[in-house]
C-alpha cells in the first residue's frame, strides 16, 4: 500500500479508471486498512469519471467521509440482523456447500450458532466429518475443538511460537522452531489449513485474526517461564532482524530494560507508533531506568531523552537531562565523565530552539566538553527537520535579522565543528534567503550556488533542498523556466523516491511552495492540500511552513469557511516558537481574506501589522506574491518607497511567472503535450482517443487538466506546440 509520501505518485490514475464494460471495484473491511490509507488516494477513487466503474465500498460507518459521500453515494446501512443468516439462508448456505440438511437442522444450527458466518462455518466442518452438529454453542470453545484440538502437540507449539508476529516467512519460521530446514509437515499447516492465508509476492503466511486471537490467547494461559521463552525469543529474533520497533515493544512487555537499552535505539522508528503508545513506551522505560543503567547504556538514555525532547514532553526530557547529569558527574574523567556531558549539552541545545545566541552558548560548552565532534547527532539525520526555509526556521524579531545573520555567521561554525558538518550551508541558505526577500537576486543566486556546494561536501539533503527551494523562487523571479522544471523535477522525484521519510516531506514541501507561487495550486503535494499538517505527519518545527503553504493552497482556490480559525491556529504556533517569517504570511493571508470581504478598515489594518513585522527588515516578497489582492490598499498603508519596491518585485514576479507557463511544454505532462498537440492539429475527441489507443473520457479529462494549465477555455487557444 502507498504511504503518505507515494500517496500523490499513486493516487494520480486513479482518477483516470476507465472501463469498457461494467466493473464492480469492491473494497471489503475497509475500516481495516483504511486508517493506513493515504486520503489521496480515497479521493480520486471518489472522484474517477468512468460510467462503466461502480465502487462498492464495505465498511463501518465512514463518519470522516461524509462530505465527499453526500450527493453522490447510494448509502446501504447494515445492521447485526442483516448479517445473521435465517433457518432458511442456512440451508441455502449449506446447499451450496454440497450438504443437504435434515428437517429442523438449519433451526438447530441457527439455535447453535446465532446465524453468524464463522461458527456456521465451523460447524460445517463437524457436520462435514460427523453427520451432525457439536453441541457447543460458544465460539471460543467451537473452535478450540474443531481447530485447536485437531492439531498435533508440534503445530500447536509451532503457531505458538510464531504468535509473536502478525505474519511470517518460511525462513522465519524455520528460525524462530530453531531448526536447519523447515519440515514437510510445518509447510503444510501453513499451506493448508483454512485460517491461513499465503501472500504469494510476499513469500509470507497471514493467520486469521480469529486464529491469532486465540493461540494469543492460549499463550497466555502457559506456565510464565514458556510464554516468557515464547516471547524472548521473538525479540530477539526482531532485533537480530532489524526489526528493532517489535523487539522494544516485545521486550517492553516482558520488563527487559537493559535489553531494550542494548538496542540501537536511534534507529528505532517509535514515531511510527500512534503518539499514545509511544508516550507509554517512552515514559515506562524512562521510569524504570537506575542510576546503574544509565551509567552502562549512556547513548541509549541519551537517544531517550532526545525521543522525549520530539514527542513535546519538555518536562520529561529536562528532568531526564537532569538525572543523566547527576549520573554521569559520578564517572571518572579517565572513563569520559567529560564526553557525556558534553553529550547532555548539546541535548540541552534544542531546549532554546531558535535563539542562535543560546544554541551556540550550549554548542561552545559541549564543544569544551567533548574536544570534538559528537555522537548524539548522526550526519545523515535531516538538520532542518523538514524545514526547506533556514529564514523561517532562525528568523524571530522584526528589525533583527541582520543581528540574527551576523549571529548565525559567528556562531554555527562551533555547531558543524561539533556535528562535524551537519547542516553545512544553512547559513548561507539563510542569507540567501534574505537577499531574496530583499528582491536582491543575483546575491541570492550566488549565496544559493553556495549552499549547494558546501551542502554537496557533507551530503546535507535537508539544506541541498532548502538550496534547491531558493533557486526555484529565484528562478521563478527571473522567468527561467528551464532552470524552474530541472528544479521541480528533481525534487519531484525525491518526493517518491527519497531515501528517509523527512526527505520526502520537506521535497514535499519545497514542490508545494514553488507550485504555489506558479499559480498552481493543484499541483501541490496531495496530502499538503488535504490539510493533513499536524498530528506527526510533519515534524513541529516545519508546521508553520506547512501552514503557510496551505494557507496559499486554500486562498488560490477559493478560501475555506473555517479561514480563520486556521490562521488563529497558525499564529498561534507561529508565536510559541518565534517564527516571525510564518506570522508575516499569515498576517498577509488574513488581510486577503477581509478584502475580499470587502471589510476594508479591517484589511487596511491588518496589512499594516504585516508590515510593521516585515518592513523593519525589507521583507518585500511576501507583499509582490500578493500584490495583485493587496494593491487597492497597499499604497494607504505602505511609505511611498517600500511600497514602490513591493511594486517592482511584484512586477518581477508576475513577469517570471508570465514567461514560465508561456513555455508550455514546462507545465504539460508528457500524456498532456501529445493530447494538447493533436487538439491543436483540429483533431475531435474521438479521434484522438483513437489514435492513442485511449478511451475518450480519458482524452476528455486530459484537455480538461491541459485547459486549467495553459488558462484558457478552448482547444482553439491551444498554441502550436
């Protein structure tokens, strides 16, 4: 199943399902899978245009969807009484099967069972052996006697042992029985027995849920030391496998502390955990550390702290700061007392995110500490934590940024002596980014081309996007659409195909931002539109960012009733952690939204806040991506000579953008530009379709996406391409 990252790669001919003849597509169980599917790829399954497609979706109420659902949904509610069968359904149901009943069995058999599927369905396999029904009436102990009991002692231990796992392999269940080649008889249970099911691209076996709650359940009606042993083992073998999440959870579970701490626990994804579970993982681990485990696994209480420190549990993480300090002041200086508080102080670092001066107090310290670089931080983990904006991230008081630069100049030297290069080129990113702002391209450029050398040296892929994020608004200012496509391609690409997860958000993210200010909205990353921001699905840190690029995103396609409490929400957070670029867009979106309403003192008021945040620094870009709303009041609110640089950025920009979607070829995918070039010859729909060896509600919906994209309203607009 696509994840949230591939959701927008997958979810793109979904929309485009065509069917020459009627096709039911069902989706069974969806409440199931449907908390791991991506919204995305829900949506264009709604939205696919094919008469000939019905989709028939099976599922508990579907209360999240209901919006998209009315309208245009036949709903059928099904309630307990619609699932049982009736005496007669029963019979019909055992007639299918090959069974003929007597007189007055399909009563007992709905007396026995309720008329639910699965014990009819058991009772079924006795009636099959015996002529008759086991007169046994609760579930549980139906299938203990027709399917537990008929297994010999070696499969019961076999499926036993391998309770521990949703699914398995072959070669994971020879290693978990511990023996050299998997036996004939284990291939057949697996093979064969009805509750098991085998995923041929997989290699893998998926015991039924019923089968799997019940030796669960059996497992824990053993003598301690066999379920212990039972689930000792399947850590261990998770661990060894790397997958070291089930083996914290396993050995979680069976109080095994110091195990856990013996694991490479900055390589344990616990952020793929629902936040509650994580929270009681991480808090039962932290209370049950002593002063001896802390001394002994120093990285591992570390890396906790720091968990702690991401999960938003600042109390806990301070008071574990705390606690580490107390611990390692005990060890000698000879066995690296130093190292280790070193180590503390750069976790403590993160504690006054984003005051530089602060940081770089904490960075000297640890420095002094460690007399190198340190362990803590891994070169290879995203600096910017998924933040394509240096500027957004560091910039935090109106009329300080050159303060800020001039501190980020002297200060971050100490952080990539200690990090041994991580993050390298942010700095320059950030001024880069500033020039920018300041509509002062060609220093902007150069700071860019920079960043990109100096992120290249120690392959930093967080600021080589935020690098590739500036040259794509620069190119966007000077109309180089080549320059603009070699940009968006590749970070399309890294979207999809992105080594960590926060590579492909942050790509996400910068794709996002330039679509935006092309005017293509549509265009943005699926999951950014589908406002799905908050909740883990970006990190704290480049919320803000995310905030502003959807606030863009709902804007440019009509606003949204709840607009403002989303940007109540946005400064909000863009406050709690001073990120004063965030507020300006935000302000700025907010004064769009009262002069649409016509609410001019309002509007007038609200832009001029913005600009008392913005002008003491010369942030004019914000106000030239917006000058065409905020123009009717800009000169009111604005000194003649900032609103007149506003104007001309602004004209530089409309300008760029103007000469970029000229290029057409630029904004067309590939199926586009060759349906766009047989319009142009004068070719009909059905011809098209013809040639192409494609249905016409396809063509259809290609000249629909190429019309929005070239802005025009007939195929006699299309220019010779």
């Amino acid at each position: 199943m696509p994840d949230q990252d591939t959701a927008g790669a997958a979810a793109a001919p979904l929309a485009e399902l065509d069917c020459g003849e009627e096709t039911c597509l069902l989706l069974d169980d969806f409440q199931k899978w449907e908390p791991r599917l991506p919204r995305a790829i829900w949506k264009e399954l709604l939205r696919h245009e094919s008469e000939k497609l019905h989709l028939i979706v099976v599922s508990w109420p579907l209360e999240g969807y209901r919006e998209e659902l009315n309208g245009r949904w036949e709903r059928l509610c099904i309630d307990g009484g619609d699932l049982r069968l009736s005496a007669g359904e029963i019979r019909l149901y055992f007639k299918a099967a090959g069974f003929t009943l007597a007189p007055g069995e399909e009563e007992e058999a709905e007396r026995l069972t309720g008329g639910w599927i699965m014990p009819l369905r058991l009772q079924m396999l006795h009636y099959r052996e015996r002529g008759r029904f086991l007169q046994e009436a609760d579930t549980e102990a139906l299938f203990r006697r027709m399917i537990w009991e008929r297994l010999d002692a070696r499969e019961q231990d076999c499926l036993l042992r391998l309770s521990p796992f949703d699914r398995f392999t072959l070669p994971q269940a020879r290693d978990i029985l511990g023996i050299d080649g998997l036996p004939d008889w284990a291939v057949k249970l697996f093979d064969r027995h009805i509750f098991i099911s085998r995923a041929t691209a997989e290699q893998s076996y998926e015991p039924h849920s019923l089968l799997l709650d019940f030796v669960r359940a059996r497992r824990e009606t053993l003598a301690e030391e066999r379920r212990r042993e039972i689930l000792e083992h399947a850590a261990a073998w998770s661990a060894a496998h790397g997958d070291l999440l089930r083996a914290f959870e396993l050995y979680q579970r069976l109080g095994e502390y110091e195990k856990i701490l013996a694991l490479d626990l900055i390589s344990v994804e616990l952020g793929e955990l629902p936040a509650l579970k994580r929270d009681q993982l991480l808090h039962d681990v932290v209370a049950r550390l002593t002063g001896e485990l802390i001394r002994r696994y120093p990285m591992a209480v570390l890396n906790l702290a720091f968990e702690l420190f991401a999960a938003g549990d600042i109390p806990a993480h301070c008071a574990l700061c705390a606690r580490m300090e107390a611990e390692f002041s005990q060890i000698p200086k000879a066995e690296g007392r130093d190292r280790l508080l070193g180590e503390i102080e750069l976790l403590r670092s993160f504690q006054h995110y984003n005051n530089i001066e602060a940081m770089s107090a904490s960075h000297r310290r640890a420095l002094e500490l460690i007399g190198g670089p340190a362990s803590l931080v891994r070169l290879d983990a995203m600096w910017s934590m998924e933040n394509p904006s240096v500027l957004f991230m560091f910039h935090r008081e109106a009329g300080a940024l050159d303060r800020e630069l001039s501190s980020m100049k002297k200060c971050f030297p100490y952080y990539l002596t200690l990090t041994n290069g991580h993050g390298s080129g942010a700095d320059t990113v950030m001024k880069g980014e500033t020039f920018l702002m300041r509509g002062e391209l060609a220093a902007a450029g150069d700071a860019a081309g920079r960043a990109l050398g100096q992120a290249a040296l120690k392959k930093q892929t967080s600021v080589k996007l935020a690098a590739l994020c500036l040259k794509g608004r620069i190119a966007i200012l000077e109309g180089d659409a080549k320059q603009l496509k070699n940009i968006l391609d590749e970070l399309g690409a890294l979207t999809k195909h992105g080594a960590q997860r926060s590579e492909r958000v942050e790509a996400g993210l910068a794709r996002s931002l330039l679509m935006g200010l092309l005017g293509r909205p549509a265009e943005m990353e699926p999951w950014l539109k589908n406002g799905e921001i908050e909740g883990g699905r970006v990190m704290i840190p480049a919320v803000p960012f995310a905030q502003t690029v959807y606030g863009s995103w709902l804007l440019q396609t009509g606003g949204s009733p709840a607009m403002a409490e989303f940007l109540a929400q946005g400064l909000a957070m863009a406050a709690a952690l001073n990120y004063l670029t965030a507020a300006i867009y935000l302000r700025l979106y907010e004064a769009v939204e009262l002069l649409r309403a016509q609410r001019l003192g309002h509007a007038a008021a609200a832009l001029k806040e913005t600009l008392a945040l913005a002008l003491p620094d010369r942030l004019y870009l914000p106000f030239a991506e917006w000058y065409e709303e905020i123009e009717p009041i800009l000169e009111k609110c604005c000194p003649p000579s900032e609103a007149a640089a506003i104007r001309e950025l602004a004209e530089r920009q409309a300008a760029g953008r103007k000469n970029i979607l000229c290029g057409q070829r630029f904004t067309l995918s590939e199926a586009e530009l060759i349906v766009a070039k047989c319009a142009a010859r004068g070719m009909h729909n059905a011809e098209i379709a013809d040639e192409l060896n494609l249905s016409p509600n396809t063509i259809k919906k290609h000249l629909k996406s190429i019309f929005k994209k070239l802005r025009i309203e007939d195929r006699r607009d299309i220019p010779a391409l």
